[in-house]
C-alpha cells in the first residue's frame, strides 16, 4: 500500500483501490469487539470509544512535512462548489449517503463507519500537511468552560444555553506560505532632542532626516484560510498553531472528524498573504531604520518588495466547533484543536453593562473623594 495520494480521472480499477485504501486506512474496526476505529487526540493513534481498544498509526517517523514549490501549483484557482452534492457508498454497509462537495471526511449515518473521501477533488490540490487533533473533546469542554466563566457580561441564561458537551471536530483548509523577500525603501527618520525654555521647563524638538536602503527578511508559514464559509475574525483569535508539529498528511488522522475541502485557490490566497506580508514587514523596516540610525521615530516610510523562493503547503487544520442560540442569534464557538485556546461570540447584557459602569464610577469617585480630602469642588472656593 502506497501513502501516496491517487490521482483523479482515474480507471475504475483505480477507484477501487482508492475505496479499498480509504476503507483500510481510516474504517479499521476495532479487533476486540468490531466497532469503527476513530483517531484519538490523546494517545496519537486510533481508539475504540466502546470497548477502549487502542491501536498505533504506522508512520515512518523521519518523514517531514514538503515546502512545495508555488509555480509548481498544478491547479491554481479557487473553487465555487456552489451546492453540489456528491454520491459516496458506504464501503462497510453499501448505503448510499450524499454529501457537500466541500467534505473530505465525515460519517455514514448509517452504520456509523468513517468516510475519509479522496484527497483532492477534481481540478484541485491534496492536502500534503495536517495538525492531528491534540486536545479532546473532554478538554475542549473543560478549555470552554473555564472561558465561559469569564465573560462577565454574559446573561446567565445564555451561558446555561451553551452546552459545552456539543462540540464537533472539525478539520479546516489552511495555505501557508514561505518567502525571501528583498525590499527596497524610503523613509525620514527622527532624533528627539529636549529644548529647555525661558521659563525653566522643557519641550520635546524632532530633527528629521531622509533615509533610503534595503532590507531582506525570510517569511515563515504566513497562513491564509482556503475557505469563505467560518468567520475570519474567531479564527485568528485562536490562532496560533504549532506549524513544527505538522505532519505529512493521512487519512487516519481525519477519521471520526468531519474535515473540508479549500474553495478559495492558492492564486487568490497569495495577494491575502502579501497583505499579512507588507503589515509586517512595515513594522519590521521601521524598527530597522531606527535602530541603523539610532532614531526615535521613522515617518513616510514606502517600500516595495520582491518576492523568491516561494513555497506553499495546504494544511488541514484542527478545532472543535460549537454554537447555540439565543433570541434567534446563532452564537458560534471555537476551540483550537491543537493548543486548546477558544474564541467566540457571546450575547450581551445591558444590564450587566450598566452595573459594571456604575461600580467603575463608584470606584473613581471614592477614589477622588479619598486622595482630595473630600470634593473641595463643591465646597466653598479657598483663597
């Protein structure tokens, strides 16, 4: 058996090995009591959730994860899937299940076994790199929990509403990118001086100069999401993952989880990541320039960069995902997979608000009471 991914357009002879493949790699059934095998973040390889069986992945331990070149890309654009559906049979129980598109891996709501489908679809790339699940769900709810107990300004009845036993696994697309760049630019740079005055006191006087140079700088993992579908914003916040960790990609690490597959290409991640790339790289010059010419302050900087040695790799990334509503809003929770760090969207209580304002006011004015003696403001004036 090869761990090399199929190619499509196969023969039907190739499908049948690539069903063969899939049904041995990620529907093992357990050899104690026959139940469906399912990845286990805890100890690394698969488990049986009935009887507790444990079985070992098989990997050749000195594999590392590939930089693939960028121009090496075969397939570049994104991907409307739009709301196609597609027909995948159970290789355990024969029954037919329809699934989005956008699914690289779920379950047969059949009979219960994994359904880890081909790694790429049709005039798309495979996944060369996953992060495996580290945290369980168990400690996704303890993560959550504990995140919950601090949102002071979440009514009672919502955090009661946010069960933290509905979490599901969820493996998303993710382009991360890898450059040298070389940038060239032009900047004033500032020198503070203090400028003492006739009345005794100082002020603060700047001398500009004008500054040009270069400035080179390797780029490292800068990731893009390869889907529309999930909020931006909650998913930066439970960022970072451990890029070192990564592993080359198989399928037995999706097994039990639900996984998508990317929609926006790696042509129309890459002006994404050179938007990550040049706010960095602004804070990056500027600090450059001051430390060169021992400034305070840099002002107008442009820069403009050249780009080589481009590399990509499509990861599969790991969270679980929960979400409830309340008063017909759908809240949505997220918990990195890999680090357990959670994210997410709470109602707000006005109330709670309000109560949290007045006590701060309170304080202030205690505070102020107590440093001035009283408020000598609203007495009479002293002369």
């Amino acid at each position: 058996m090869t761990d090399k991914p199929l190619e499509f357009g196969m023969t039907e002879t190739g499908e049948e090995i690539l069903a063969e493949r899939t049904k041995k790699e990620t529907d093992e059934k357990c050899p104690q009591c026959g139940a469906v095998l399912d990845f286990d973040p805890g100890s690394g390889g698969l488990v049986c959730a009935y009887c507790g069986y444990k079985g070992v992945i098989l990997v050749d331990e000195n594999a590392v994860v590939q930089e693939l070149a960028f121009e090496s890309a075969e397939y570049r654009e994104s991907i409307d899937w739009g709301t196609e559906k597609k027909q995948i049979i159970c290789q355990s129980c024969g029954a037919a299940s329809i699934y989005d598109q956008l699914a690289i891996a779920n379950e047969c709501p059949f009979c219960g076994s994994n359904q880890v489908m081909q790694e790429r679809g049709v005039d798309s790339l495979a996944p060369n790199a996953v992060a495996p699940f580290e945290i369980s769900v168990e400690k996704a709810a303890e993560h959550f929990s504990f995140w919950l107990k601090r949102q002071i300004f979440a009514p009672s009845k919502a955090k009661r509403q946010a069960k933290a036993d509905r979490f599901k696994g969820v493996y998303l697309p993710f382009w991360t990118f890898d450059a040298n760049t070389y940038s060239t630019y032009q900047a004033r740079y500032g020198r503070d001086r203090r400028v003492r005055q006739k009345d005794g006191s100082y002020r603060t006087e700047t001398d500009w100069y004008s500054t040009s140079g270069s400035y080179d700088y390797f780029i490292d993992d800068v990731t893009v999401m390869g889907s529309t579908r999930h909020d931006p914003r909650n998913l930066k916040r439970i960022e970072p993952y451990d890029f070192q960790r990564l592993k080359p990609y198989r399928p037995e690490y999706l097994a039990g989880f639900v996984s998508e597959r990317y929609s926006v290409g790696i042509d129309d991640a890459w002006p994404q990541a050179k938007d990550q790339i040049a706010n960095f790289l602004d804070g990056q010059i500027s600090q450059h320039i001051r430390n060169v010419n021992r400034a305070d302050r840099v002002s107008g900087l442009r820069f403009s960069t050249n780009y080589s040695d481009r590399t990509y790799k499509y990861t599969l990334l790991p969270l679980w995902m929960s979400s409830f509503s309340y008063k017909d809003k759908i809240h949505e929770f997220l918990v990195n997979g890999q680090t357990g760090k959670v994210s997410g969207s709470v109602p707000i209580s006005i109330i709670r608000v309000i109560i949290a304002v007045l006590l701060v006011l309170a304080i202030v004015l205690a505070v102020l009471y107590v440093a001035n003696d009283g408020f000598p403001f609203l007495s009479t004036a002293r002369y």
